[in-house]
C-alpha cells in the first residue's frame, strides 16, 4: 500500500489498532494475516523476527524486553523497530491507535530520511491535546 513497508503490529499491542489502521490504508499485518503463521495463535519473537527480516518489515511492538532478549537477532537481521512505550505496562486499544495515528506518518518519512537509523520509541506524554471544534446552528 502506497509503497510503505509492512507494518507488523506485534501481539504486545492490541490487534483493533491493527485493523483500525490497515482501514485508513497503512499497510499492517498481524500473525492472523500470514500464511506461514497459519492456525497458529502465538508464533515466538525468533520466529517472527527473521520474517521481517525477509519481508523488510517494520516491527511495531509494546515489548519491553525486546532490546534486551533479541537485540542479536534484531541487529542481525536489520530490522526496524517502532517501541510503543506503555507506562507501567498498561495502554487501552484507544490510546495505541492515538499514538500510533499520530506519530506514523512522522516516523514514516524519518526511515526515508534516515534509512540508518532503525529504532524508535513512541510515548504519549500526558493528556493529548485535542483541537477544538465547534458545533453551531446556523440559516439557510
């Protein structure tokens, strides 16, 4: 879609923010969309993650120990990360698809620009701020 990479949203986020963008034409998958992956309800990181590698895929995931227990593999198969920071672990579905509608067009054209650079975080900080809108009664 639209030349994008492949979005993979990890099972650390809630599959809804998936669907939700893959309606507004972001090019997402999740393991229920991959043949390979078929019937299976939880496919492991080590698997997962050399898929992406073959796929040139970008990892979009809430884990926290991602870094930690797979920074091998993820450096050797040059994957691009996008880490949705949830505060102490907890996001709702509502708040991934904010930060995520948000920052994704950003950091979309940051890994055009910056093809070197493969990791991110995103953190919603605080309230979001919300435009303001107005309904009023007018004539015709």
């Amino acid at each position: 879609m639209n030349g994008e990479p492949i979005l993979w949203i990890d099972e650390s986020l809630s599959p809804y923010v998936a669907k939700a963008l893959r309606l507004v034409d972001y090019n997402t998958l999740t393991v229920k969309d991959v043949s390979e992956f078929e019937g299976r309800i939880k496919v492991g990181d080590e698997e997962i993650i050399p898929w992406l590698g073959a796929k040139d895929a970008v990892w979009v995931h809430a884990d926290d120990n991602a870094k930690r227990e797979h920074k091998k593999l993820i450096v050797a198969k040059r994957i691009r990360t996008l880490w949705v920071y949830r505060p102490k672990g907890k996001m709702s579905s509502r708040d991934q698809l904010l930060l995520l509608s948000h920052v994704l067009p950003d950091f979309l054209e940051r890994l055009k620009a910056k093809p070197k650079q493969k990791h991110y975080k995103a953190h919603l900080h605080g309230q979001p701020q919300r435009p303001r809108i107005t309904l009023k009664e007018i004539a015709i």
